[in-house]
C-alpha cells in the first residue's frame, strides 16, 4: 500500500451547462495518453460519487505529487460562457466535504489543497499567489472550505 500524505481537489473544467460524464472524463484523459483516468473519484452535479482508479493505485492529476496523493474531481468548474466560476451544486458540495471527511478518517495524517495551490512559488516568498496559479481549478478556497481543520471543528467533538 503506498502513503497517502495529500487529497487534492481539482473540478473538470466543463461548462456547467452542460453533462460531463464519467465515460467523458476517462475517455480525455485516454486522448491524453493516460491508461484510464487520472483522478480517483469523480463527482457528478448530482452528487454522485464514481471510483475512477483505486486508491493503492498512483494518481495522474498533479504533476509532482500524483505519489503520495488521491485525486477527486469534480463535474465542472465553468460558467456557461466558460469563465471559471465555483459551479458546485448543494449536491457536490456536501458529497465533496463526505468525501474528504470519509479519506482523512483512512488517511489521518493528509492536507487537502486545490491544485492549484499546487502551483510553483513563482517568487519565492512561500505563498503561492493567484497570479501564479497554472489553472483556476478547482474555483474554490479549498483551505477554507475543506481544511483539516474545518473537519475537526465540524465532525470531531
């Protein structure tokens, strides 16, 4: 079993008029050269969660940390003119925080980040700015949403 040290959320980047299914996520990242897709699990507006790539095996959604890590993404993340926009349903919300809370139960010791706080330190000063974000994904503050920490306060008494 590998470790698991960081949960990453990334969003589809499909306009959220419009279905993106899980047919379609795997099929671009075939087109992409991967095996299969890139991400662990998938969530649909609806809430629905699919098991893309089992956990025990190596991710394919963040260069430099697909090692230790597990990926979800969800259905989305552009507004129907197809600017980046939070466009999580009820839904998605409450199936993204179940997820995550059900992963750092099975992976204590994990941080969550969007990918885009992933993005290299441009300037060094140990903060990852918006303007060094690579991608917009997931169009949501992942930390404060989705942090360790928010999960104690909420789930641990």
């Amino acid at each position: 079993m590998r470790t698991i040290n960081t949960i990453i959320i990334h969003c589809s980047a499909t306009r959220s008029d419009r279905d993106f299914t899980e047919k379609q996520l795997e099929e671009a990242h075939i087109r992409r050269g991967f095996n299969q897709c890139g991400y662990h699990y998938y969530i649909r507006k609806s809430g629905i969660i699919s098991s893309m790539r089992k956990p025990e095996v190596i991710g394919a959604h963040c260069r430099g940390h697909n090692a230790n890590s597990i990926g979800i993404c969800y259905e989305g993340g552009l507004a129907p003119d197809g600017i980046p926009a939070d466009t999580r349903t009820f839904e998605q919300k409450y199936a993204l925080r179940s997820l995550v809370h059900c992963l750092l139960q099975d992976y204590p010791g994990a941080q969550v980040y969007g990918h885009r706080e992933l993005s290299p330190d441009l300037d060094g000063n140990g903060i990852v700015e918006p303007d060094e974000w690579v991608k917009q994904c997931p169009c949501f503050d992942v930390k404060s949403e989705l942090s360790k920490e928010q999960y104690q306060k909420h789930f641990v008494k």
